[in-house]
C-alpha cells in the first residue's frame, strides 16, 4: 500500500495542489524544451507536455485530492477508452489505483468528528492502519468485544465538500493540457461525475443499497453480501461484517468448471439487476468482487455506484439484448433510439458502426452453447471498432449517463470472465429474462 499522505480539505489547499502542478509540469517542459532545441529537434509543446515523467506527475497530485480526480478518471474512462488518446489512458489508469492512506492523526481527527470524543469506546480495539484504499475512502479493521470482525470505511475529509470545484479544476487541468479531445462534448459527463461522486460520498445512501442487495440475493446461495451496522454507521463512516474471502483475480488455479460457474453467476446477475431488481452496481472494480473458496460463494462489496433503472430503460435494454442475440441491425437500431443513444443530427454511417459496436457486444449472446471468453477475439474486435469510432471524431457525443454506467458493467464482467478463462452458455442464461 502506498505510503499515507495528508488529505487536503480546504478548497483553497486543494486549488494549491493543482496550481503547484501546474507549475511543476511547467517547469519540465521548460527545461526538456530548452534541450531539445539545442539539440536542434525544435520545440513541440505537446510532445514536451505528454512525457511519461509530466503524465506521471499529472497522476501523482492527482490521486492525491482523492475523490474528484479518481471519479471523472473511471467516468471518462468507461466510455470506448479508444476515443481517448494514449496519454489520457495511461493517466486515467494511473489514476485507478490506490489512493495514498490518511496519516493517524488526520484519521483520527475524522473519527472524532464521527463518532466524538469517546470513539475508542466503540470497539475493544480498531487498527489504525488500513487493509485497503481507494477514490474516497479507506477501510479499517475493528473488532467487537465478542471477537466479531467489522470492516470500517473511513470517508476522507473533505470530499463532499469540494466535488464541484474539484471536478472543475481538474477539467480546466485536462482541457489546458490537451489531453481531451476538443470535439467530445463531455459537459454531461462532468455534470454526471459530480452527481455520482457526491452520491458515493453519501455512506447512508450506501448502507441502503447495501441492505437491498443483501434482501434481493437473501435466498441466492452464490452470494454473500455483507452485514450492516447502522449504530457504528454516520454519513461519512460505513460499519459492516468484515467477511474473509480471496479477491477473484487470485482465484485462477481453481478447476475450470469452477471459475466459468463464478463468471456465470456475475454475467446472470447482471441480467437480474437490469430485468428484475432495477437496481445495478455500476462499478465493475475486480476488488469489488470476492470468493470464499470454504463456501464457494461470491462475495460483493462497494454499492456507493448503485444506480436505480427506470422500468422504460430495463425494457429497452431487454429489447436491445433481444435484437442483438438475433443479430437484428433494425431491432438494435430502434432499442438504441429508445434508450436515447442517437441524436437526429447523427449520419447513417455513424449510426450503423455504433450498431455494429452493439452486435459485437451481443456476441456471447448468440453463440450455440458456451462462448469461450478467454480465447474470444471479443475485446480486440470491439477495441478495432472503437478505433474506427475515433476517426469521425465531428460525430462523437455522449450517451445516456446510465447507459455509460451499464456499458462500462457489462464490459467489466466480460473482462472478468476472460481473465478466468471462463465458458459460459450466456444465450440460455439470457433465455429465462425474456
């Protein structure tokens, strides 16, 4: 885990932090500038500025104001990453990993503001240092005086706080640094990364969902969904049962019928959050996903990206799940209008490659028996597409907020699926929804 870092909290402390960038990127260009023209390459600023030493230090600061900087990051990035450039990429997947811990006398000053003076009280003993961190918060281990185990998320100070200014900071960082494409309207993008951080930084809001997963899958033996604490629980504390399972990346030496049966169960309940629960868990995050090889089930954590679907949109979807395993260009093509994918200003040509980008999602979907997602040229082929994408950049425009959050799901469980080498007979699963 990286080393802890103080949070800045104030809104000016945390504008500091963006301008010493500035400053900071300034300085190296300046310099590696001044080289290169001696040396009698010119002088090209963009070259200078998307160095690996300058995207580096662009992550760095970054990550270090938490929240804002790592949420727009997983938005923009949850689009066809293929109409980024390759800089912007390895910025935003820097920007994915973990965040820097809170210091324990920051981490401490927050408990007091939570749970007051008397804090200690609570537990016969909490660990100071975290097992894990992320975008907004960090988890701490605690036990009960009966030995139970709970698993602490600690909010860092600040965030909900500064979500607007944050976000428009980093925009104006990005935007001045080129490292946006000047044709991609991402004005609802930057509305969205507002709403869901400020959202995700609603630990109460989390707690609920958390709980309605938990009643949903009450009678599913695949899964465990964690324990809720609402007495240890405050709007920037989240308490619940710490649950010992092994995240599911490590589980690839397990049989093969074991990992295509736990791919299967996340693919099917995609399908159940989009067709009966109307509720999903947007982030496809592979730490947010657990297994517990005793009990052979799924764990799940992190519901802060839990988003509700409307009855129009999750039958839209069914249509458009419909029309693709039929590999029906026209179906596709009207399910894609109802869910609000194309603008009437949009050219045919445009349409029909984003339809194309549609079928080849739909793949899985109309293989006879198992699809073989580990040797599937899937992810290249839909990689090409999106390349095709980015050359008709007067045609890019953002789809539906919720459609890039059931998009950048879908496309998660299929990379989990190829990374455990799973095959999955996804037609039938699809069958029993229609």
């Amino acid at each position: 885990m990286a080393a802890p870092r103080t949070v800045p909290t104030s809104r000016l402390s945390r504008f500091a932090k963006l301008g010493s960038l500035a400053t900071g990127v300034a300085t190296n260009m300046l310099v590696d500038g001044a080289k290169s023209a001696l040396t009698g390459k010119g002088w090209d600023n963009k070259s200078l500025l998307l160095q690996p030493k300058n995207i580096e230090k662009l992550a760095t600061q970054l990550s270090h104001l938490r929240g804002a900087a790592m949420k727009l990051g997983q938005l923009l990035s949850m689009d066809a990453g293929d109409l980024l450039s390759p800089e912007l990429a390895q910025l935003l997947a820097l920007l994915r990993s973990d965040a820097n811990p809170m210091p324990h006398k920051q981490l401490v000053e927050v408990l007091k503001e939570e749970w007051g003076d008397e804090w200690l009280a609570r537990f016969s003993h909490i660990e100071l240092r975290p097992f894990a961190a992320a975008s907004i918060g960090q988890v701490h281990l605690a036990y009960k005086e009966n030995g139970d185990q709970l698993a602490v998320k600690i909010q860092y100070p600040g965030i909900a706080k500064s979500v607007v200014s944050d976000v428009d900071n980093v925009i104006s960082l990005l935007t001045i640094s080129r490292l946006l494409p000047k044709d991609l309207n991402i004005k609802p993008l930057i509305s969205e990364a507002k709403a869901q951080l400020l959202a995700e930084a609603d630990y109460k809001r989390e707690a609920q969902y958390l709980i309605r997963y938990k009643n949903a899958l009450a009678s599913n033996p695949h899964f465990k969904v964690p324990n809720v604490y609402p007495e240890h629980s405050t709007q920037h504390v989240l308490t619940m049962e710490y649950i010992k399972a092994e995240p599911i990346e490590s589980i690839t030496e397990l049989p093969d019928s074991q990992k295509s049966f736990v791919a299967e169960q996340l693919i099917d309940l995609f399908f159940k959050e989009m067709f009966e629960f109307k509720l999903i868990q947007t982030d496809p995050n592979f730490a947010n996903f657990h297994y517990q090889l005793d009990t052979q089930k799924i764990v799940l954590f992190d519901f802060g990206a839990t988003r509700e679907i409307s009855t129009e949109l999750s039958l839209a979807y069914l249509a458009l799940f419909k029309a693709g395993s039929e590999n029906n260009r026209e179906g596709v093509l009207k399910a894609a209008s109802h869910i609000g994918y194309f603008k009437n200003d949009l050219v045919d040509e445009y349409k029909n490659n984003v339809i194309d980008l549609f079928l080849m999602a739909c793949e899985p979907l109309r293989a006879e028996g198992e699809f073989d997602f580990k040797n599937s040229e899937l992810a290249l082929k839909i990689k090409n597409a999106g390349l095709a994408l980015s050359g008709q950049s007067q045609q890019w425009h953002t789809p539906p907020v919720d459609a890039l959050f059931i998009h950048r799901k879908l496309a998660g469980l299929y990379l989990i699926a190829a990374r455990l080498g799973a095959k999955i007979d996804v037609k039938t699963l699809f069958k029993h929804y229609l």
